[in-house]
C-alpha cells in the first residue's frame, strides 16, 4: 500500500512539473498489481491499470469485469464500464460496486473499482478486460488486455511475509545510511583538520621567509649607508 501510495505522490508531483505551455507534457501512466486481501465488512479496491504505450495516438477504451467465486468453475459477467458510463451486471454486487477508474474521458488506462460492504462471499478471481480501440489516421487498431486477480477476504488484515521482510530492509537501510553519513562526516572534518594545519604552517613558513627577506634588506640597506 505504501509502495502505491509513493507512486501516486511521484504521479502528482510529475504532472506539477509539466510547464503551463506544454500542451502534450503529461505525467507518466504506471501499472500497479492489485491488492489481495480485503478484510470483510469494510470497502476494497480492485485495481486494474493498463497503460496505452503510445500516448499520442487517441484511443477509447471499454473494461469489462467478470467474476468466478471459490466454490464456482466459471467466470460470470460483473460489470461493464464504457462510454463514461457503468453497468452492474451481477446481482450479488447491486448497489455495492461503484467505478474507480479514469473519469471524464474515453481514453480509459485505469479500470478499477470499487467494493463496498465486502463480504466472505466475494472471495474468488476476479477477471479485468481492457477493449482498446486505437485511431490512427488511415485505420484502426484494436487490442485487449486481460488480468486476473485472485481475492482473498479475512476477518482481520494480517501482513505478510514480504511486507514485514520490506519493511525490516527499510529500516536497516536507513540506518546503514546514517552510519555512512557520521562515516562520511568524520573522514570529511579530519581531511579539513589536517589541511587546515597545512596551511597554517604554509602560511608560517611564508610569513618567516618574508620576515628573513625583510631583515636582510634592511641589513643591506645600513651597510649601503
């Protein structure tokens, strides 16, 4: 969750660095796995994104979800998303599923949705279809994406191995780091220290040399007389 949570700060942040004047500066499209686990009771996105590689070329998109429970063999249609608008097409998720995807336009990347109220009878595989048409000047392309998610829904969230491993190396990362840094700090002030001396001799040295030359002068000067 913090990994897409980075992301979308990165998305929002690279949209603010596009200037005003660059009409087609636009901030990249990321495709990011679904979540797993949904606790029940509570609300859970399904995440779907699929990225149009050539942003340029216009395009409209149709994505279509179907859904096979735990204890089924067969994927039943369970909600369609097109033309900016939303169809719930099983019974079992009426008033219960809202869209959570590209909005005000036809150019759909992100087809994701939304479950509210999540019950232990919406554990099962989701299927996520992208029907994308691409327009080109002298002919159209059409391309499907298909991905699948396996849901997985509990009585209580519980973190899994990956997450508390990530979380562990985060940890050790960041106090590597500031090792380095006092490591880094310390090296940095001695190498400063000891040209600090240099100079300081340096400039004693030079400050004698000036001091002899200045006598012998003088020296010349009261024999001259």
């Amino acid at each position: 969750v913090r990994f897409v949570q980075r992301l979308w700060v990165m998305y929002s942040h690279s949209s603010l660095l596009c200037p005003p004047a660059a009409a087609l500066c636009r901030a990249a499209c990321v495709e990011v796995d679904s979540d797993t686990e949904a606790v029940a009771g509570d609300g859970f996105k399904l995440g779907c994104i699929s990225c149009k590689m050539r942003s340029e070329v216009p395009a409209e998109a149709a994505v279509k979800w179907s859904f096979k429970a735990s204890d089924e063999e067969t994927f039943s249609p369970l909600y369609t998303y097109e033309n900016k608008q939303g169809d719930i097409q099983d019974m079992r998720f009426y008033e219960r599923l809202d869209w959570n995807g590209s909005k005000n336009t036809l150019d759909l990347q992100d087809g994701s949705i939304y479950i509210l109220n999540v019950t232990f009878n919406d554990t099962g595989t989701y299927k996520c279809i992208f029907e994308r048409t691409l327009k080109y000047k002298n002919h159209e392309f059409n391309n499907k994406t298909i991905k699948l998610i396996q849901l997985n829904v509990v009585s209580k969230l519980t973190r899994g191995m990956a997450s508390i491993l990530s979380e562990v190396m985060m940890y050790v990362s960041i106090i590597g780091l500031q090792f380095w840094l006092v490591v880094e700090m310390i090296y940095c002030y001695r190498k400063i220290s000891v040209a600090g001396e240099e100079a300081l001799r340096e400039s004693e040295a030079e400050y004698l040399a000036i001091a002899s030359e200045s006598k012998d002068n003088c020296a010349s000067v009261q024999e001259a007389e």
